[in-house]
C-alpha cells in the first residue's frame, strides 16, 4: 500500500504546483488583484489535502475505526447488516484509512458524475467506490464512497487479496458520503451527530 506520509497528500501536488505557477505568472505582469485570489487557491488546496498522522487509541479486540474524518448523519439496520452513515465536507481532512486490519476481499469502483447528494440522481450516477475488508474470523466490513460536488473524484491505492493494517492510509475523498456497513450483531459505538475522526474514533465493536 502507498502509506504516504507527506504532510500534503500527493494527490494535491499538481493542483498546489499549477496554483504557485499562477501565482508567479500573474506576480510577473504586477495584476496584484489576481494574485491575491491565487494565493488563496494556494491556500485552500494546502488546506484540504493535508496529510496529519493519526495515532489510533486504546481500544477492545473487534474495534472499528472510521474511514474518514466527518460526522454521523444515519444508523441504520436491515436483516443483516448496521449501516453507518458518516458525511464529509472540505473541512475535513480528506485521507481514507483503513477500518480493521483485514485482507481485501472486493474492490468495486463505479467512475460518474459528482452531483449534489440532494439530487435524485446522485446515487446512481455519481462516482462511487465500495471496499469489502474481511477480517481473520471472516467478518466483513463493506465500506462504500459517494462523492458529492467532488472536483477529484474518490481515489484509492487498494487491489483484491490485499492485506491492510488497521489505520493506515488507502486513498482520498475530498467531500462525500460514506456508508460503513458492520454484521449486525456489531455494537455500534457512535450516534447520530457524532463527529468522527479517521483512524482515531472507533465507530462499532465487531462480535
């Protein structure tokens, strides 16, 4: 797995790189009024790739720990399965982390559009990615990214049979809707309005 450990995540460097590029062009014809807004281009795209280690906290055997920084919108159950439902913004960082330490038993990837979550068709046509984490008792944890007003789209190091570590890094969304779904039996360790951290709260307790 791509661990990176810059403290800018490198699917940032080329939107930073053209922004300082700008920056210098514009300094060169003395259009200070332009500059001033591509130093703040700089700004924001320093800003919402940053890249901050985490340290993962003491916690059971059979914890969860959130994929992505963001708050719990939904908790939800069906026959098998608990369904958390966790919404991130450009606020939050964006680095994806691993939710237990596992093998990857799926990778399904759906390239799309990025529309607002509040449009009907959001869920059928914008970019998506789902990740099954199987664990080394053969629970399954199904992680599953919809961008929403995303210019990046979500991106991801992973591959099929792949053994990951709890808390490492394993792509970037910048802003969308992430749905974590746990075997039922699971005790669920977050309600909705939690905020959460990726890496570092722990969101369910696998049975």
């Amino acid at each position: 797995m791509n661990n990176n450990l810059f403290p800018i995540s490198k699917e940032g460097w080329s939107y930073i790189g053209y922004s300082v590029a700008l920056f210098l062009v514009l300094g060169f014809f003395d259009l200070e009024f332009l500059q001033f807004f591509s130093f703040l281009l700089i700004l924001f795209f320093l800003y919402v790739f940053r890249n901050p280690e985490r340290e993962m906290p003491a916690f059971e055997k059979g914890g969860v720990v959130s994929p992505v920084d963001g708050r719990v919108t939904d908790i939800h159950e069906d026959t098998k399965t608990t369904q958390i439902t966790l919404e991130s913004n450009y606020l939050d960082v964006s680095v994806l982390r691993v939710p237990i330490g596992s093998v990857i038993s799926e990778i399904k990837e759906q390239k799309g559009a990025s529309l607002s979550k509040n449009s009907l068709k959001s869920k059928f046509l914008n970019e998506q990615l789902n990740i099954s984490f199987e664990d080394s008792q053969k629970r399954v944890v199904n992680v599953s990214h919809v961008v929403n007003l995303n210019f990046l789209g979500v991106l991801h190091y992973l591959i099929n049979s792949q053994k990951v570590i709890q808390g490492s890094r394993y792509g970037v969304m910048l802003k969308g809707t992430t749905v974590v779904s746990i075997p039922k039996n699971s005790k669920v360790n977050v309600q909705i309005g939690s905020e959460i951290k990726a890496c570092e709260s722990v969101i369910a307790y696998l049975s």
